[in-house]
C-alpha cells in the first residue's frame, strides 16, 4: 500500500498544477454526486456511536450543510495558487548581488551567489503522508484536497467511529481521481482498526515521509512512543482567554461566549478564562448567567466563585487539573488571576501552545501579549475559534500544528512543500 | 543544564536584535583573543587522533588561517539580518482583501480575514536546540552565532576527539558573552563522553525542542532508536555528479576535480560520478591520469575499467557498496549509465537527497535533471562544493538537513525560526 502510495505520488508531482486543480475539482464533484451515500454512511457511524459524548457526536455528524462547507473549502483549495509553481529567491545572498535596483524579490526571481552561480529555490512536495484522526469524518476530504494541492500521496487512518462515513467519502474521492486518469493509490485508507496498523505507519522509515497525528493524549503518548519518522502533532488544543483590566465588557462576553459555545468539541475552543482581579467582579457577573443560560459548566477558583455564585451561577470548585485539561465540551475553567504577568506566566506553564487571545483595549497590553504568548496563533481582541485555516485564509487545513519545527498552526497545502535550492552555473568551483 | 538553557533562552529572546549582533560580536572578538590556546588545545586533539583517518584528521584540525575564517564567518552572521525582526504578511488570504494595489507583500505587513481581522506572521525562536557532531571543533562556534542570531539556546556535544578544542572554544564564547552581560547557559558544552549523554539529549521531551545530529550512519541509527525529541537529521552526503553526453569536456574535468579533491572529507564532496556511455571514452581518457595524479582510488564500473585502464590508471574493480558509501577519503565510485534516464534512476535508489550536480550544454537535460532529482540542492554546471551556507549566502550553517522536514539543505539562523501568527482585532468572533 505504501509502495503504491509512492509510485502513484511521482506521477502526482508530474502533473501541472492546472491538471492537479483539475483533480480536485473531480474530487468536490465526486462527494456532491454521492451526498446521499455518504450522509446514509455517517448515519450508520451516529447510529453507533448512540454512546459518545455529545462533543464527539457533534464531531461525528455529517449534515447536507456541512457536506456543502466541505464541497467549497475544496474548491477554494483548487482556487489557490500552485504552491509548486515557479521558483522563488532564497533571500539575501550574503557576499553576492542584490537583484537590481528597484525590484523586489519575487516568483522566478533568483540571486546571485560569490562565485557568480545563480540560485533560486524550489518547492517539491514530501512525498507520502499519512494523517491519522479521530471521529471528523470531513478530515479525509480536506486533507485529500490539500495532499493532491501539493503534489503529495495521502495514507488515511481514521477513527473506527468514523469508518463507515470515511469509507464512503474515500470511495467518492476514488470516484473523482479515476475519472480524470489519475492513480487511486494517491489516496488510500487504511481500514484496518487495529492499533498495530497505527503502529506500522508510524515505524515506516523511508515509505511515510510525515505522519500527522490528530488526537488526544493516548495518540499523542503512541506517538511519542512508536514514532520513527518525522511528525508533526496537532496536539491538544488548551486555549486560554485573559481579560484584562481594561477590556471592554461587552466584547469580553462575547468574546469568551463565542469562543467557548459556538462548538465545543473542536481544538480552538476556550478552555482556560483568565480573568484580571480587577474587572473580575463585573466581568464575571455578567458573563456566570450567559454561560448558564447556555448550559456551560463553570470551574471556578477561589476567588471567581463567590462573585459568580452572587450572580445566581452555580459553579464547581476548580481542581488543579482543571486548568490542564482539553474538555472539548461546555466545561470551562475559570481563573482570576493578579494582572497580565500572572496570566502570561500561567499561560506559559499550562497552555499547549494553541491558541491565546487577549482581551483589552490598553494597546501596550496587547502588544506584550501577542509577543510573550509563545502559541501558535496569539490573538488581540478576538475569539480563540477564528485560529483556523478557513478564517485565516488557507482554505483548508491539515491540522493545527502544536511544536514549532515545520509548521506551527493551521496547515494548509504550502506546509505540505519544501524548497529545494537550484543552483545554475557555467563552470563554477569551489575557490 | 537544560533548565538552565531554557531559563536563558527566554533572556535571549527579550534582547532587541542589535543586542543579539552585539553578542556575536563578542564572541568572534574573544575567539580572536583566544586563538593561541585554541590551537594549542586543538594540538592536543590532534597529537591524541594520529591514529584517525585522514579525512577525519583534517576535519578535526585547527589553523589560524581556518580560525580567521570562522570568525569571519561569525561577523558576516552579525551583520545578517535580524530573523526576528517585524511581521510579515502571511501571503494570500482567501476571501479576504488582498494588500492596497501596486503594493507587495513586504516586512510589517499584513493582510485582512473574511471577518475583518488582521493577520501577520511574527518569527519566533525555537527554544533549546542541541547539536551532536563528531570531529569538527568549529562547529561549536558557527552554530553559536547562529543560535544567538536566532534567540535560542545552545547545546553542543561534541565528539571526543575534539573534545580539546571544543571545551578551549566554548570557553571563549562564555568569555565573550560574559562580557556583554549575558547569560552564559545560552550555549552549553556537554563534556560527558558516555553514549547516554546523548541518548538522554534525544529523550529530553519538554527540554530540548530540536536536536541536530551530525554524522555517519552509527549516530543516526542511534537517533531512530532513541529519539523522542524533534531532530532534523545532518545525514549523510553521498553526492553526485552526472557528465552528460552534451557536457561541456574541460569543464566537466574541472568540476569532477573540484568537488572529489577539493576538500574530501566534507559531506559535500563528490562521492559517485555517473558518466554518459556516450562521452565515456574521451571524459574517463583524461578523468583517470588527472585524479590519479592527486592519489584519488577510482572504483570502476565494468564499463569504465578497461577505459581507465587504457589511459594508464590503475583501478579496483566497484562493489555494489561502493555505490551506497559516503567515502569522506580520497576514493571515488564511477559508473557509466546509458544517459540521462539511467543517471536519474541511480541517483533516485543510491542518492541520500544531499547534492547532485549535472555537466551538460543541453538546457532541456539541464532542467529535466533539476526538476527530477530529489536532493536538497541541485546544480548545473557547477560543483557539489558550492551546496554550503557561505557559498549559498547564509554565511554559517548548523548543519545540512537530508530530509524535508523544517529546512531542506544548509540551515541558517532563519532556519532555527518559526512563524506564530499574531491576530488583531476589534471584537470579531466566529460567525
């Protein structure tokens, strides 16, 4: 399977980036045809997932609206520029020439090094990648539309929650693939449930290039243990809200509202509130009835209990663990914290490098947030949930990288690529 | 010691980039002092490694004019651009507003999401990065400004032979940093000769963020079995170069020469030479007696034995191994393939994706080689010895990366960056 993956990933690389859109395209039009066998698929997983948490079934179902958001998130990937298409200048040559005056560093541009050779860089793609996740059955097709996008093979391991939904959407995207000639193989399904197939693809020096883990920390501990080839973990997502002293308290309630109800069960939702002591009282009594009217259970510290119970919110006492923990449900744990150093120390001991947003309106705040806050999407006024391909502009994602070595975010089809430097002479050596 | 490290590398990254630059500076200026002892302890490694080989003896050696130009290569580092200086723009954003027209996207940047929220990249350093590397005692010194360029902390293990000279290096950069008031635990030596030493650098989750192995095919089997930590690998160098049937003959010769005899013991030097049956006769006719001048071991195809042997070059008979072998000697591996077609296939089964170079006055075989071959730098009509952070304008390098993972050939202080986006706005939520 791995072979194959490979073989049919060097005729993928081969094709221009209009046939690879085109690809795409046949891909969307594929899933729209077979709508009605995949929802009656994703039935079967609901059906049998009857047992999951609410957050997991929300991650689960697939509905006609969000098979339509699916069908435009590819097109919009197929909309976008080649990340494979032309060359570009590597940046500052030192000791060489600068491109000439008055130009800037541009597509096809290249440098000029000390011995007069001419360098430019090129983007290639990885080669296989294989994604395992949990229950969002959509992942596949997404990650299918920016796998063919960069010229890369793509090896799927879903969740068993997802299997049937996942085998009808593969079976749509092999649809699509076969009917403009191009190899099914650039996109298989592993369907074997058992952990070894994980195990197996992670070990597969020299067949996986990247394997890209979606998942809580039994994944994440699998990983840590097995991985053999380069990774890229989209980990755990403890995103935190702080709101400062001088926030503005209707945009601090709907901020915290929406980051922490609009869908819980997804890795950019809020979990962590950091409240400053000053404006805790306010704050918190006009935010304890919002979130209880939503049915959000609170965990609150000490100090935002009393002040939250005065407000006619019932809430638990936090325990410790509360504020490192991903519910991915309507949970929040809530803390008044001692002004933004205390927040940005607690953020640094307990955030998972996801997403952190502050709210205030005192700009030096802000600043001092967005640059000590060491996430991977760090947010000023805003809510958590908008650190997400789509909104940020990248059309689709593979997943939210959580370290910082390749990507750090959402990762859309040019985090798949790699420059290659190409270097033309006419004769030169090494002096 | 690694607490220590990451301690120091947020004291690191708070200093303005002039204040890093002042630093490196320091350094180069206390390595300059320093010099005497730095070659008398290197004497030592040198009079203890009589028994080496050649080529690792000539890596491990010192000599003022090598000093010279490591502390040149330093202050070029100086003088770089700061990584970490301003936004950038993110590049395109669907769905949002592309830059004010007649602009491009430029440093300080920034570009609009679908919701109105404004969104640039900030580079952020990486953490802790640990560096394994054998006999080169100037590697301490180049990855220390790059480090210090990049806001990171540095840990360097060093193999034992050079174990001398790196204690007399490092000794100087702590010198150099005291000075300007930093602290010292920013770039570390490990002195423990034992194995677990590096074993527990590769387990050091949370400790150390990326660990960079340099060397032969005992280190990285190590890092396969042990590491936990992300590693970018400075793999192996068996490189290529391809003389093609329309290759220019004289120029051929020189590149050949160049890239095998230069400096032999260096990952970039020229390992495999693959020569058109077409120009086989005349090429190999003068190749032979010219590297056999300068004591190269030519090991011979069937097809380029009775060539070379015409010319009056002695030479062994190639094993299959010889092919698969990073010789870092005096020793070359030559085979005839029957053109370009036959040269991709061996370079895609034997390369290690460093470098590979084709000779030819064909344009078209030029850009088909460039296209196809997977290596991290690809070159026409130049030598193999050009693939170098100097040569390249990076002015230092922490190492050559063989895999796509992160970086892709040299690595510069850019290269031991991530970008975080940084998201302004004025209360926007999820819709």
């Amino acid at each position: 399977m791995l072979l194959a993956a490979r073989e049919a990933q060097r005729g993928l690389a081969r094709l221009s980036g209009a046939d690879r859109d085109q690809a795409i395209r046949a891909v969307a039009d594929a899933l729209h045809r077979r709508q009605a066998e995949i929802l009656a698929a994703n039935d079967e997983d609901v059906a049998r997932g009857a047992a999951l948490s609410p957050a997991l079934l929300d991650r689960l179902r697939l509905t006609p609206a969000r098979l339509s958001a699916l069908e435009a998130a590819i097109r919009a990937v197929a909309a976008q520029p080649d990340p494979l298409a032309g060359e570009e200048a590597p940046g500052p040559v030192i000791g060489g020439m600068n491109p000439p005056a008055g130009t800037t560093a541009s597509l096809h541009a290249s440098w000029t090094g000390p011995t007069g050779i001419v360098i430019s860089e090129r983007r290639v793609p990885l080669g296989v990648i294989a994604i395992v996740y949990e229950a969002r059955p959509n992942v596949a097709a997404e990650c299918a539309a920016l796998t063919l996008k960069s010229g890369n093979a793509l090896v799927l391991r879903g969740g068993k929650e997802a299997q049937a939904s996942s085998r009808a959407i593969v079976q749509a995207i092999a649809d699509g693939l076969s009917e403009v000639g191009l190899d099914q193989a650039v996109v298989q399904l592993v369907t074997d449930p058992a952990r070894e197939a994980v195990v197996e693809l992670l070990r597969a020096t020299g067949l996986v290039d990247l394997v890209i883990p979606r998942g809580g920390a039994g994944l994440m501990a699998l990983v840590d243990a097995e991985a053999r080839v380069p990774v890229i973990r989209h980990g755990q997502g403890i995103c935190h809200v702080y709101v400062d002293a001088q926030a503005d308290l209707a945009m601090a309630l709907d901020i915290t509202d929406n980051a922490k109800t609009q869908r819980p069960g997804v890795c950019n939702a809020l979990e962590t509130l950091l409240v400053d002591a000053a404006i805790a009282e306010p704050f918190l009594s006009a935010l304890g009835p919002r979130l209880g009217a939503k049915g959000v259970e609170l965990r609150a510290c000490e100090r935002s209990r009393p002040v939250l119970e005065r407000a006619g919110t019932t809430c638990r006492a936090a325990h410790p663990e509360d504020y490192d923990t991903e519910f991915l449900a309507l949970i929040l744990a809530v803390l008044v914290v001692d002004g933004l150093p205390a927040a940005l120390e607690h953020i640094a001991r307990h955030g998972s490098h996801h997403t952190a947003s502050i709210v205030t309106q005192d700009p030096k705040a802000a600043e001092r947030f967005l640059s000590e806050v060491d996430a991977s999407c760090v947010l000023h006024n805003a809510s958590t949930r908008l650190n997400d391909g789509g909104e940020l502009g990248l059309g689709a994602e593979m997943g939210i990288s959580t370290s910082k070595l390749h990507a750090y975010g959402p990762m859309g089809a040019k985090e798949l690529t790699q420059k290659k430097r190409v270097v033309r002479g006419t004769g030169q050596i090494r002096p």
